[in-house]
C-alpha cells in the first residue's frame, strides 16, 4: 500500500491531489494533507512514508531547501509539485534533494508517470533541468557537493545540519564551505560570513 503526505496550502490543490491518487494510485494511503509543515514531519517520523508531494510556498516564511531536505533528512522522497518554474527555485529544491520537480502546470499525466518513477525508488529530472544543474551560475565553478553544501548553508541551515543531510562529518562540510568561499573570493567577491554567502548563493541562482 503505497503511503502519500501531501504537504500544499491551497485547499482545492489538496482535494486534487488526493482525487488523482485515489484513481490512480492501488491502494493509496495519504498520511497527511494539509498546510502544515511540522504536522506532515511528525506524521512522517511516525509512519512510513514513501513519498512527500510538496508544495515550495506555503506561506509560512520557510525556504524552499527547509522544506525538502527537512523531508529528505528523514529519507523519504520528495515530489515537488509547485507553481514556482523559477531556474534558481528549480535549482536549489533538487540541490536540497527532491527526487523530482513538476510545475503545477504539467499535464495529469506527467505527474502520474513522474509517481510511479518515485515509488519505485527513482529520481525524475528534465533534460532542461539536468542542464540547469550542470552549470554553475556567474561561471563559478563549484563542484556538486560544494554547490549542496552552499545552497543548505546559505538557506539557514547550521553547519552540523549540513553535514548530517550530506551525511559526511562537520570538519568535511566545513571543508566544502571553505572551498567555495575562496572561489568565490577569487572572483572578488566577498562570502566569509554566512551574510555573505547567502547574498552570493542568491545572486548565483542558487536561493
């Protein structure tokens, strides 16, 4: 019985959503639907969820990266269904995680097939979104990890956060931040203090 929390502010959306899983999905559960992003956490530290259907802008002042890899830190899935198409938006949900990314104007079935690709345990990335993560934005030339540290560190996160989501040790985080600030800074750019590096991540594309 596959197991849904849909996590979406707008009522009409929710009902939607649970219509089409319910035609379509065998046997689906949904956990959890509603606005609330520490009601859909404590649902999911609960129970075993196989997929979080997310929306980025709920309203309530959290970044995108908070609410994926708040999910992701508990290794469940996260589809992004959202009506945000912006390339930085797009940019950091996958950066943070997400195992796909669909604008809320994709066709029914799009998203029906983007489902089935993350319950069997696989990502769903566009080619226009697998080009937008090739490159580095201000030709900055950032490695995959030292631009996940950054987009994590830049949107709130403590460094020991940052290390458990990447799950490698505070002194390899640290490492990975230190690196992108001196390429940064060779670029004249300043980005030592985490200010610093949120308003270069921003202007990256990366926030």
């Amino acid at each position: 019985m596959p197991t849904f929390v849909i996590l979406e502010d707008h009522a009409l959306v929710r009902e939607g959503l649970e219509s089409l899983l319910n035609t379509h999905v065998p046997e689906v559960a949904v956990l959890y639907s509603g606005p609330s992003l520490a009601e859909a956490l404590g649902i999911v530290a609960k129970r075993a969820c196989d997929c979080v259907i997310a929306d980025l802008d709920l309203g309530d002042g959290v970044t995108p990266v908070e609410v994926v890899s708040a999910f992701v830190r508990q290794e469940v899935p996260v589809l992004v269904v959202s009506a945000l198409g912006e390339p930085e938006v797009i940019r950091s949900a996958l950066t943070a995680g997400a195992a796909a990314y669909v604008t809320k104007s994709a066709p029914t079935q799009e998203l029906l097939a983007v489902i089935d690709h993350v319950l069997n345990g696989w990502t769903w990335v566009t080619h226009d979104h697998a080009e937008l993560m090739a490159h580095s934005p201000e030709d900055i030339d950032l490695s995959e990890r030292e631009r996940t540290a950054l987009t994590l560190y830049a949107s709130g996160l403590t460094l020991e956060s940052v290390a458990r989501h990447m799950n490698i040790s505070r002194n390899t985080a640290k490492t990975y931040l230190d690196r992108v600030r001196a390429k940064y800074e060779q670029t004249g750019r300043r980005a030592r203090t985490k200010l610093e590096l949120s308003d270069a991540a921003r202007s990256s594309g990366l926030l």
